[in-house]
C-alpha cells in the first residue's frame, strides 16, 4: 500500500468535508472564525488582526441545489504560527468586519 504524499495541498476537492480533512493532515488544524478584530481560534483564544494573516490559498465549494450553499475555505497562517482553516459562505464576510480583512479574503483570480 502506498503512503500519502502530505508535502503539496490539492489544487481541487470535491466536497468541503474532503478538502477540511486532507488540509488538516497538511497541518492546518486550527478553527478560524470571523469577528469584527479579524479572525477568532476559539479553542486558543486568540484574535489575528488582518496584517497578521496570510491566506495561503482558498477553495470555492458550489451548492448543487441552493445558491445559498456556496462556501468558501480559506487556508490561513498566522504571523504567531498557527495554521488553520475558516469557512465562509460567498461575500457573508462583508458585514461587520473591518476594510482589511475584506481585501485580505478577497479571492485573486
């Protein structure tokens, strides 16, 4: 049986579920979480402003039936080391957060 290579992230997942579990075995275990500061590790308690993040890379997840089910995963490192994840669904992060943490999640293309 084969090993599975951990050193390169997919470039593409299926489902939200296989890519959240195959980028946690790359070491991105952490729970992100909006907030009005920036992002929350709540199992941490820490709160990262958006200069001290860096979005290493996103995946675009399209509901089949609803609109409304279109997620967004950031795979996010922190200026601190923490590595983790934050889902989101499609522009739900421009409510109550600050200008640079919208340009900070704005997908690149």
């Amino acid at each position: 049986m084969g090993t599975k290579k951990k050193d390169k992230m997919r470039e593409s997942y299926t489902t939200l579920t296989e890519a959240i579990s195959d980028l946690q075995q790359h070491g991105y275990t952490e729970d992100f979480n909006l907030c009005e500061a920036g992002v929350e590790n709540k199992a941490k308690k820490t709160i990262h402003n958006a200069v001290d993040l860096n979005v290493v890379k996103h995946y675009r997840f399209e509901g089949f039936t609803n609109p409304a089910d279109n997620m967004v995963l950031y795979v996010i490192e922190t200026t601190s080391g923490e590595k983790g994840l934050l889902v989101d669904a499609y522009g739900a992060y421009s409510g109550n957060i600050s200008h640079e943490m919208i340009e900070k999640l704005r997908m690149h293309e």
